[in-house]
C-alpha cells in the first residue's frame, strides 16, 4: 500500500475571501478560521463598504462572529467608487486595518453596481494609493457585452489595466483570482508591483465542468471557468514557487435557491475544505513543496505582513465532501458536494 503523505506548513492565508454580513457570516466564517490565519476579506456588501468606518464596523462584527478562542485576523478593503476620495485613502492607510482597495468594474459581478464605469475618473485615488503602497485588487473583466465572457479579462488587463499601470508607475496591484494564460503572463511578464490570486477552483476545474452532463450552477462563478490550457497556465503559474501568485480561494457563499435559480448567483463555496483542494491540485502537478510559499509566504511577503507563526498539518486521505452544509441556517452547496477530496487538514 502507498504511504500516505503529510505535510507541514506555515499556516495559510487567504488573500481573497467574502464573508458576508449577518447570520451567514457567522455561519461561514468558522471555516476559514479552521484553515487560515488571516484573510482579505471582501467589501461587496450591500450597501458596499466604501469608508474606513464601515469597514471598521464589518470588522467589529467580523471578530464578534469569531469561534471562542479564534486567532484569525479580518483584513480589510474599501470597495471603490468614483466618489472614493483622496482623504479615504489617507485614512483608510492610518487605520492599521485597511489593507487595500478594491476594483469592481460596474456590473462585472455580485454587488458590483456601485463599481467604477472609468478608472480614469479615479486617477487621484490611484495616485494616492501608489503614494501610500496599499495595493489596488483588481476584478480583471471588462464589462461591455459585445465581448465575448471567454475574452473580457484579457481585454480587460490590455484596455484598461495595462494603461493604469502605465499612468501610475508605483501603482502595486493584485489581479484576483486570474483564470487565462494571458493573465499568467500579463503579471509574469509584468514588474514586480503586479501579483495574482488564484483559487483553488480555477487551478482544479475547466469550463467542461459547468455543463457535465447537464448545466452545473454550482461551478459557476466570475470571472468564469475557462479552457484547459488555460486551467494548465494556472496551475504552472501557482506551482513554480513564485513570490507573485498567491492563494485567494474567493470562497462566495450563495444560498443553494439562489444558485439552483433562472438566473443563478455566481460564486463557489470552498472556505469548507479549500486548503485539502488547493494540496490536491499541487499534488497532481508534483508540486507539493511548493504549497508553502504559495499559501502562507508569496502573499504576507507582497502585503508587507509576517508569514503566520503558527503550523497547520494535511495529510493525504479520502474525505467525503457533504451533499449541503448549513451556514447562520443558509443552506450552501460546497465545492465537490457528494464527492470527495484527498486530503485532510489535521486538526
Ligand atoms: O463568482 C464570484 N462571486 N465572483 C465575484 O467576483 C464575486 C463573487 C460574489 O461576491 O459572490
Ligand atoms: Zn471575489
């Protein structure tokens, strides 16, 4: 019989995360908390958290929502807006809680409305985050529906991002959860200030997935699975011990009626067991002495923060995945539901 591996590592972070408000997110919170030290958490509420203030309330209720005991650390963002100001920023650098900012493009995803239509029109807030190094998130897709959804974050880097980065040459940015091999390029090629998320659905599953033997709303999220050379892109990009790819599971709960909808919400439960997911897909690429740099040191090193001090131990193993979880009395479908995944994380 093979042996079956364990693997030690410095505890994970997770460098894009939504945790929601109310009673889902004391119900989903708990499970990041089990895999991750701190998280980056998204500000797409509704109303979005657009002030330091909001921001230091969510967190308030972040830590209220927290198990007894709980170290784990909310990292907080500003959803961005035209009318996001300079003095924001100032503030939002003072508050020692505010990590970064986020760039929604109106109507590229859940609760992007109040996103921004012309990031020219937000050229002195990007200017003073370039001042200050807090780096800008990025939801990399353009939203126009002449291009095609399959084409919209590569339009994306070369139409818009490409042109800021150019007109803010300290600007330091985080493409999230990047899905194309011209986005693995566009931040290989890129200096130094320009890093990315993956996560861990993107570096497991194409866009096969989504019509598996009928339509699967479960393995739809934004920006949307792609092909398979491009999931193989990912996947190198995530593996080859680089300091500029780093973990962010963009876990994104949505109630099971919401997905299983005419017009289901996008987004893909994977706080539950994304650590096991993310050991599985390095597994297969051979590439497990990779995994601590890419989730517990690549993103503390970018954000300017310590590597966690504590450990977190997975060792390889068949563990059944529930059909349906129940989160704050949500009911919440995860990644891989009645099936399994290989790995488990040691307690
Ligand atoms: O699939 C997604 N879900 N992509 C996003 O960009 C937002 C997220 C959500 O908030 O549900
Ligand atoms: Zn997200």
């Amino acid at each position: 019989m093979k042996m079956k591996r364990t693997l030690t590592l410095i505890k994970p972070d997770d460098w894009h995360l939504h945790l929601r408000d109310g009673d889902l997110l004391g119900g989903v919170l708990a499970d990041s908390a089990r895999q991750f030290g701190r998280a980056i958490v998204m500000p797409n509420l509704k109303p979005p958290v657009t002030t330091v203030q909001a921001a230091a309330a969510y967190r308030e209720r972040i830590l209220a929502a927290l198990p007894a005991g709980s170290a784990f650390v909310p990292l907080m963002t500003l959803y961005l807006t035209e009318s996001t100001t300079v003095e924001e920023i100032a503030r939002a650098r003072a508050s020692g809680f505010v990590h970064a900012v986020k760039l929604y493009p109106a109507g590229a995803t859940t609760h992007s409305d109040a996103g921004v239509r012309d990031l020219r029109s937000c050229d002195a807030v990007l200017a003073a985050l370039a001042e200050c190094g807090m780096p800008l998130l990025v939801h990399a897709e353009v939203t126009d529906p002449a291009v095609d959804i399959f084409d919209r974050e590569r339009v994306f880097l070369q139409q818009v991002l490409l042109p800021a980065l150019e007109r803010h040459p300290a600007l330091r940015v985080v493409v999230e959860h990047i899905t194309t091999a011209d986005a693995v390029r566009f931040v290989s090629q890129g200096e130094d200030r320009v890093a990315a998320t993956l996560t861990a659905h993107h570096l497991l599953y194409n866009r096969n997935a989504l019509f598996q033997g009928g339509f699967r709303p479960h393995y739809y999220c934004l920006p949307v699975l792609k092909r398979e050379t491009h999931r193989q892109a990912l996947v190198a990009a995530a593996t080859r011990g680089s300091p500029r790819f780093f973990l962010g599971t963009d876990s994104a709960p949505h109630a099971r009626q919401l997905k299983e909808h005419a017009c289901g919400c996008a987004g893909i439960y994977t706080a539950c067991n994304a650590l096991e997911l993310y050991a599985e897909a390095f597994a297969a690429a051979d590439a497990l002495q990779h995994l601590e740099t890419f989730a517990s040191l690549a993103g503390p090193s970018f954000y300017g923060l310590p590597p966690n001090s504590t450990r977190i131990s997975l060792v390889e193993d068949t563990v059944a995945v529930p059909e349906q979880l129940e989160r704050g009395g949500v009911a919440l479908v995860p990644l891989r539901a009645g099936e399994t995944v290989g790995w488990r994380l040691l307690d």
